[in-house]
C-alpha cells in the first residue's frame, strides 16, 4: 500500500496580533504498516509523535526517518525510540539528506514506525 501522506500544518506567527503564537497541529493516527511521507521543499518541518494520546500506551516505537544519499554520497538515519507516554518531536530535515530524489514522493521524508498503539499521533508542523 501507499505510504500514509501526512498534511503539513505551517506555524506562521502574526507578530501583529498580540498574543498570536503557536498553531494545532493536524494529528492523525500513524499507520505502521505502510509508513508515512511528508513534503519537505523549505527543510524547515518538524515531526511530532505522541505514543499514547489521552491513553497509557503498551507499545514502544521506534521511528526510523530514511535519508537518502546527498550529492556527496553521505547518508544517516535519524533512529528515534519513543516508550509509552512519550512525545517525539524530530527535525528539521535537510532536503539534500532526506527528501526523495525522484519519482512520484520527490520532495518527500519518508517515515517508518515499528509499531503503533490505537492512541498514537503524528503530525508535521514548518517552522
């Protein structure tokens, strides 16, 4: 199947308004078995991951962000453990590491999770 695509909710901060700081992200549950992909023109997104959302969650997950080889040849994971209760937040992503090169997803992270629990999160917020 295809990758779930995650919808990036951009933090704009109106410094005219008094008080106008922050923004909701659009958290939606994660589907491991596909994993996720997001668009990352600017490299200035952030993913947030909430392991157990109003709930205790039984399950760790481990987020493994695929990065791809720059023009230098160099490439890293980013490999995160998150245990029950805990907020990840991962980013930014430089779009030379970790967007994909070509194809349909050009532009895109790709994401994968090991597990999920019925009360997990995600969502990807630009900075």
């Amino acid at each position: 199947m295809a990758r779930q695509l995650l919808t990036t909710t951009v933090a704009a901060i109106d410094t005219s308004v008094p008080g106008a700081a922050g923004v909701l992200a659009t958290l939606v549950l994660p589907i491991s078995a596909d994993g996720a992909r997001f668009e990352n023109a600017v490299g200035r997104n952030l993913l947030l991951f909430i392991n157990g959302l109003n709930a205790v969650s039984a399950v760790t997950t481990i987020i493994t962000i695929q990065s791809v080889a720059d023009p230098h040849g160099r490439e890293g994971d980013i490999v995160i453990t998150v245990a029950p209760g805990q907020v990840a937040v991962c980013g930014p992503f430089p779009p030379a590491l970790f967007n994909q090169p070509s194809g349909t997803d050009k532009g895109r992270v790709y994401v994968d999770y090991s597990a999920i629990h019925a009360n997990a999160r995600h969502a990807v917020v630009r900075v």
